[in-house]
C-alpha cells in the first residue's frame, strides 16, 4: 500500500526482455528512498512491483506481459527517469490518499497551462475510467496523488505545484506524453457496492446523485 508521495526519482538502467515480460534495473540515490528487500514491494511511476534484486543504490524487478499492456512500462527506454515510492508502514502519516499500486489504464497529457504559480495539466482518460473520477476526488497520476479540479467527458483537469514537478517526473510531461493513472479505489468499492447490493437502497443513481459517480 502506498500513498502517492514521492520519496525519489530513479532511472532506468537496464531493460532486458524474456518471453514477453520485461525486466528493469532501476537505479536511485537518495537515501530516504528505501531500504528495499528481495521480495519487498516498490511503486515504480505508481506500478506495485516486486523486488527481484536489490544493490545499495539499484534494484530489479520484473513486469509481466499483463502489466505492460495495462501501464506505460512498454514505452520506456533506457534513461527514463521514473517516480519512486516505498510500501507505507503501519503508523506512517498518510499524507496524500490510499494508492494501491494497481493501474487501472494508460492516460495522456492533452495541455499544459500556467494557473499562478502552478502548472494546470489536462489529461484524456481510458475509455470507462471517467465514471470513476469525480471533482475534489483523489487519483493517482504515475504514482503521485492529486486532487480533481475538474472532470468533463474523458478528460480531468490538476493543477502541479512548484515542489512537485521537481520533486517527481512531471517536470518532464508535454503534450503527448503518457502516464499511468489508478482512480481512487473507494469509487470502486462503491461502484460494487451499488451492484451488488441494490435492495439496500444503494444504487448508481444513489451515487450519482450524492456525488459519488459522474453520469458518462
């Protein structure tokens, strides 16, 4: 389990490919990030991985055909610079939101604007992911927690501050670029909650209309 906070970027040092899955070397610096062990997990641009092998500052971790059709693992080269973020402890501050680690799908940045001091970025989401995003909500975007300013049709809008494009790998994001998106897993309990459980009186248009839901 996460919290969308960014503890360090790394880099890409290695990609080797077997039998469709891919296995990265990422190297890192910065000792607030880890320690990290052999089969211990790690959120590499928001992806829960597993720690195949670990150095003091670089480790392994394998990506399975399933994963990298759902993330951008498969676009990634050797250099790229990914977020980082260590599994939370019991007692830790959550300081952004739950992020589980588990992508939901591939998003697009379609602008970038100056709002102040900030950056407002505008992203397209998958088809069938909008119904689970909703304005002040949480989502994780490669990893880092944000707030939904706004959403309409397929597209959200967050605004970055100053700390956090030089804190992770927004810093490097134009128009085109893609990034793995996880939506707030509450949405999704609520969505099977509603299925699930209709004669209680909770249902899609319950949650639409409590704000819980969009109508797309």
């Amino acid at each position: 389990m996460f919290s969308g906070i960014i503890k360090e970027v790394g880099q890409i040092l290695e990609l080797t490919e077997a039998s469709g899955d891919r296995r990265l070397t990422i190297g890192f610096t910065s000792g607030s990030f880890g320690p990290l062990t052999i089969g211990g997990s790690v959120a590499v641009n928001g992806c829960c991985l597993t720690a195949t092998g670990c150095g003091q500052d670089q480790f392994t971790a394998d990506v399975s055909a399933a994963t990298l059709t759902v993330t951008t693992f498969g676009r990634l080269a050797v250099g790229a610079r990914v977020n980082l973020e260590a599994p939370m402890r019991l007692g830790d501050f959550l300081d952004g939101h739950v992020v589980t680690g588990h992508i939901d799908g591939v998003g697009q940045v379609v602008s970038m604007s100056p709002a102040g001091g900030s950056t407002k970025l505008r992203i397209e989401l998958p088809a069938g992911l909008s119904r689970y995003v909703a304005r002040k909500g949480s989502i994780a975007v490669d990893g880092v927690s944000l707030t939904v300013n706004a959403i309409q049709e397929r597209y959200f809008d967050v605004n970055i501050i100053p700390h956090t494009r030089a804190a992770t790998i927004m810093d490097e994001y134009r128009p085109g670029s893609t990034v793995n998106i996880e939506v707030d897993i509450i949405a999704r309990y609520l969505e099977r909650l509603g299925q699930r459980d209709a004669d209680s009186g909770i249902s899609m248009e319950f949650l639409r209309r409590h704000g819980y839901a969009s109508n797309d």
